[in-house]
C-alpha cells in the first residue's frame, strides 16, 4: 500500500471480535487489528467503491449514513456495510467471497439515521432511526439488519422516556455487556462504553469540555467516579470524528479471509 494505514488514518465504520473496520477518502475501506499492527501483512483492503460512478443526489442527503461491520455465525463470514455519502445507496461486501460491493435495499432508506457505527449483536447490526416524512405518529425506531439473510426489520424495544421525541440529538443506541444487551443513552456529554475484565467498573467515554475527551471509571456499586484516562487534549482537532468501543483480542485480520464456510 502506497499510503500508511493506522487507526488515526480513517473514520470507524465497525468493530467486531476484536477488529475494526474503517472507512478512508469515501472509497477506501479496511480490516485492522490494532492490537497487532498495521503492516501490509496485517491489513485487509476490502475493493474500492467507485464513487465516481455514483450520480449524487439533487439534494445531498446530510443526515442518512448506515455503516457497519458484523460476524454471521452460521456461515462462519464477516460483512462490511456502508454508503456513499450525498446518497442513499447502501452497498455490503462479504470478505472472503465478494470482489465487488453490492448494492442493498432492503434497508431503511426512508428514514434519517444518526450516522453512527452500527451496533452489532448477536448476528445482527442495529441503528437508530426516525421517519424522514413529519406526521404525529413519528416516532424512534430501532432498524435490525440480520448479517445471515441480508435482511432488515424494525425492533420496537425503545424505553418509554423517549416516546414523544422526534430527533435523535444527543442518543446513541449501545450495548454493555453484562449490563444492558442493547439500550439508548443520551450521549451529550458521558457515554456507557463497557465493564472491565472484573465486572466492577463502568468505562465511560466523556467530553469535559468542546476540546478535552476522556475515559471516566465508575464503581458499578456506588456509582462513584473512580479515576478518569485522558484520550485528548485541549489544543487537539476533534470535529468530525467518530469513536467507538473495542475489545482486544489476538485475531489476524488474514485470518477471517480463510473462515468463510459458503457463499452468498
């Protein structure tokens, strides 16, 4: 590869067993383990999306962006999802058998997304959602996509306290292991990302202020806040960034090449 490939290089599309996806330049898209490096040999290049090819919408569409990256435990496969920006063309790539993005539509279109990574579970990818047209009964909805089928529909699992809300300002829909399989927080200012390895703190991603991010512990217990981890600075570019939660482990990223069972 001509250009260096870190994880400081891209914005994150997915995590998933301990790898990250991330897209690069609206075309590029890539497989890293940050754990073991980002040697060429360590790296997989998923094929390029020709953008240029694309006919871009009369209105650029700002505010629909489903991205994602999940594991299909029946076929042993990992797939890629994404769109192209100032469209609503949703493309998947399964690794180790597509050479080409292909084209879905079986997926919410009709509907503004918050353009976050979407949050994988238990062989399926979620986002959160709301209708595009206004009507009284507009409401939050959470989009499933099954990873297997290549499928998607609504879950209808939203607490109570944002029934009545018609935008997704501030939410994030997550998942903490141990805690809560799949839930909605509002992320204006302290966001749940995990437990540690001993169930007895809450890692939190939090912004002190327009500049400083940090990494708050909390006692699961008492709920006190036991010591925080600075990640950025004051003085640091922060704007236009994404971030999500990852689990280390030892896979190689080559090896989810070899373990496709089928094809699709």
């Amino acid at each position: 590869m001509k250009d260096d490939i870190d994880c400081s290089s891209g914005c994150p599309i997915g995590s998933c067993h301990g790898l990250l996806c991330f897209e690069r330049n609206n075309s590029e898209t890539y497989i890293v383990n940050p754990v073991l490096g980002s040697d060429d040999d360590l790296v997989i290049m998923l094929p390029s999306m020709n953008t240029e090819t694309e006919v871009p919408s009369l209105f650029p569409v700002r505010i629909f962006n489903l991205m994602g990256f999940g594991f299909c435990p029946k076929t042993n496969q990992y797939k890629v999802v994404r769109t192209i920006r100032s469209t609503l063309r949703v493309y998947i790539c399964t690794l180790g058998t597509d050479d080409s993005w292909r084209e879905i539509e079986d997926l919410p279109t009709d509907r503004f997304t918050s353009c976050l990574p979407g949050v994988y579970l238990n062989g399926a990818l979620h986002w959160l959602t709301y209708p595009r047209i206004e009507s009284d009964d507009r409401k939050l909805e959470i989009y499933c996509f099954d990873v297997e089928t290549e499928k998607s529909h609504q879950l209808d699992l939203l607490p109570q306290l944002l029934q009545g809300r018609n935008n997704l300002d501030g939410l994030k829909l997550g998942v903490i292991s141990g805690v809560a399989p799949l839930s909605v927080w509002n992320r204006d200012r302290v966001e749940p990302l995990m437990l540690t390895e001993d169930g007895n703190s809450l890692i939190a991603y939090a912004e002190e202020d327009d500049e400083r991010r940090l990494l708050k512990y909390f006692d699961v217990r008492t709920g006190e806040n036991i010591t925080n981890r600075m990640l950025i600075e004051k003085g640091t570019i922060t704007s236009g960034r994404r971030y999500t939660a990852h689990v280390a482990t030892l896979m190689s990223p080559k090896h989810i090449m070899k373990r496709s069972t089928c094809h699709v």
